[in-house]
C-alpha cells in the first residue's frame, strides 16, 4: 500500500512558457478547482486509487529491490535546487548541499494477511566533479506462509547534469537471496525540465519483493517509466506517469495514472487537495505470491497538510476511494481508505531524523478486511 508523493519541482530550462498560455491555465484554474472539490465531496462513491500490483498476501507488488529507482531518488536528494522542494514530498529529505552523506532507514510492513516484512537500508553518496557517486546496501527479511525468506541487495549508482535542464543517471548491482542464487540488477534515468514541465524517462531492473512467495520464487520486473510532472500554475499542478511492466514468469502490466493537486498556504503551512485516477491491468493470473489485478480503474480523492518550522517537518494525508473492474463493468461493494503521516527533526546541522506510517486498505478487489500497516525511521548524516 502506497500513497504516491507529489513530484513537484522547481522550474528551469532552455524555454519558457508563453504568457498567453498562462493566461488560459489562471481562467481555466477556478473551474478546476470546483472540480477537485466535487471529486473530493462525491468521488469516495465512484472510485478509489489503484495501487499496481498490491497483494493480500503482502507487500504492493510494485515494491521492487531499491535498484529499481536509486538513481533517479539520488539524483532528487543531491540536486539543490530540487532540494528546495524536496519536503513536498514522502519521504521528506534533508541534507547539507555538495558534501558526502549517509543514510540509515528502518521499514517495518505487515498486513492482514499475515505477511511481515522487515527492510533495513543504507546508503553513502559522495559527490565528484558535476557527478555523484552512490552505494547503496539493502536487506530484507520476508515472513509469511511457509517460513521466512530473505535477499540482500547492493547497488552502485551515478548520475551527473552535463546541462542545467537536464540530469542523467544509472545504476547497477546484484541481488541475492537465501538459497543462494544471485541476479542482476540496475537502472538508467534521464530527467528533463522544459519550462514548467519535468519530464522523466527510466528503465530497471530488480527483484520484486512483495512477500516471502515473490523472493523465493525469485519473480524480476523489468519497469519501463515516463513520467511527467507539470506547474500548470502557481497553485495548480498534475502528475502523469506510464508504466510498462515486464515479469520474469511471462506476465507483463500496463499502468496508467493521473493526479492532480491543488495546494494553498496557510501561515507558512501548505493544505493541498488532490484526486489520483489510475489504470493497472495485468495480462494474466499468477500463483507467484503478487496480486495481478485486470482491467482496474480507481479513484482516491485525497486531503494532505504540510508544515515546516521550528526545526520540525511533516505531512498529513488522507484519502477515500471506490475501485470499478472494467471488464465486468462492476463496480468493487467495498470503499477503501488510506493514510499517512510524516514526521521529520533537523537535530544538528547535519543531522535529520525522520519517522513515517501508512496504514489502511487499498480498494484493489482485494476481500473487505484486508488492511496493512508500514511504518519506519531515517537517519540522515551530512558530513
């Protein structure tokens, strides 16, 4: 179970928007605005967000190894002046900007299915030149139906921006897991920023760690991404992505999502209401422990709140949706509900800590009581 974080970035490029246009999107803002409001009103009996590849039986099956988006969470947490807007996001970062860093994580998910899955995390960047290096170490712990599995996973990454407008990254490594067996793993990123447009291309590969079924049977996803962030105004922003998935037991997902959000500033706080539509549909059943669900449409209005002062940070966000099974043209009996919440201390200058939990049920067909929790803390340390 996942709550998507909002990409919003700061704008630069070789190009500017055209006034007219901005003109048009300030008209065009004030209707949007009454619709995100009926959508968050009236939507939670229509539809509600589609997680791709969520599972009864644990993690969200999107839930790749880490090598899976390394560079491209690198890149975001080393680029400054990404990191001005980086505590828009989930997870909330901080860090001291061109010097070596270190990160310890904690990540603890369970849900009602009876799946556990412990993840322990650390990485170490240090910067080069225009270039940033990063090695990243990862152990997982998977308990369920039929015992514990585990894999360990270790991934270097780097990426550079030979352009102000433009940064481009890869990373590769090895993942292994209990029995024994080892497999590849790696990604290849390159970020855009046209005007007020950040478009992002990527393509990895990982092990896909949805529960202790998906590592024994040692099930690899190959996601191929575009994604595009747009400030269509000061206020008013969207998020597209497209996803490709390729599995290593034949089946592949087209994934397909779009949020909107519009945010206001309340006494140095920052409210946003937002409404995410999403598509995932897997071209077959599987017996591998993830959940492949076909011909899904959801929709999840959602409420966040984001603050930062005094030396502390967070977030609030809730959301409520209905799931439609396009194929049999049925609407799912049950509504669905989501959470999250954030925490973040700067405890020194070069010190954060930061601690965050989801907890609810996704609308994804999945029985009605279904429900999972995840939950964990981060260390940051700049040198």
């Amino acid at each position: 179970m996942r709550l998507r974080a909002n990409r919003r970035r700061r704008s630069w490029g070789p190009y500017e928007t055209k006034s007219s246009l901005r003109r048009l999107c300030a008209r065009l803002e004030s209707a949007i605005i009454l619709a995100l409001a009926s959508v968050a009103l009236f939507g939670a009996t229509t539809t509600a967000s589609a997680q791709s590849g969520g599972s009864p039986a644990g993690h969200d099956a999107s839930r790749a190894t880490p090598a899976l988006d390394s560079a491209a969470w690198d890149a975001a947490l080393s680029d400054p002046e990404q990191q001005q807007d980086s505590r828009d996001d989930i997870p909330l970062h901080w860090a001291r900007v061109g010097r070596p860093r270190s990160q310890f994580q904690f990540d603890y998910y369970r849900d009602s299915g009876g799946s556990q899955i412990v993840t322990m995390t650390s990485l170490t960047d240090v910067r080069v030149g225009q270039a940033t290096f990063t090695l990243r170490r990862e152990k997982v712990t998977a308990h369920g139906t039929g015992g514990a599995e585990g894999s360990e996973a270790t991934v270097v990454s780097g990426y550079g921006k030979p352009w102000k407008w433009l940064l481009v990254g890869g990373g590769i490594g090895v993942i292994r897991t209990r029995d024994g067996s080892s497999s590849p793993a790696g990604s290849l990123t390159s970020s855009m920023n046209v005007g007020s447009m950040s478009i992002t291309l990527s393509g990895a590969r990982g092990l896909l760690q949805a529960n202790n079924q998906t590592i024994r049977n040692h099930v690899m996803q190959n996601d191929f991404a575009v994604s595009v962030w747009d400030d269509i105004t000061d206020h008013l922003g969207a998020d597209l992505e497209l996803h490709y998935r390729i599995f290593s037991d034949g089946n592949h997902e087209n994934d397909f999502s779009f949020a909107p959000q519009y945010s206001i500033d309340i006494r140095k706080t920052k409210l946003a209401l937002g409404w995410s539509l999403e598509y995932a549909d897997f071209a077959k059943p599987t017996s591998l422990g993830y959940y492949a669900p076909r011909g899904l449409l959801s929709n999840q209005p959602t409420v966040s709140w984001k603050f930062d002062r005094a030396g502390y940070y967070g977030l609030l966000k809730v959301g409520l949706g209905r799931a439609f099974r396009l194929y049999e043209s049925q609407w799912m009996p049950a509504f669905s509900g989501t959470g999250a919440a954030a925490l973040g201390k700067r405890l020194t200058e070069r010190t954060v800590a930061e601690w965050y939990l989801t907890a609810g049920r996704d609308a994804l067909g999945m029985p009605t009581t279904w429900s999972s929790m995840n939950t964990g803390f981060k260390l940051n340390y700049s040198f």
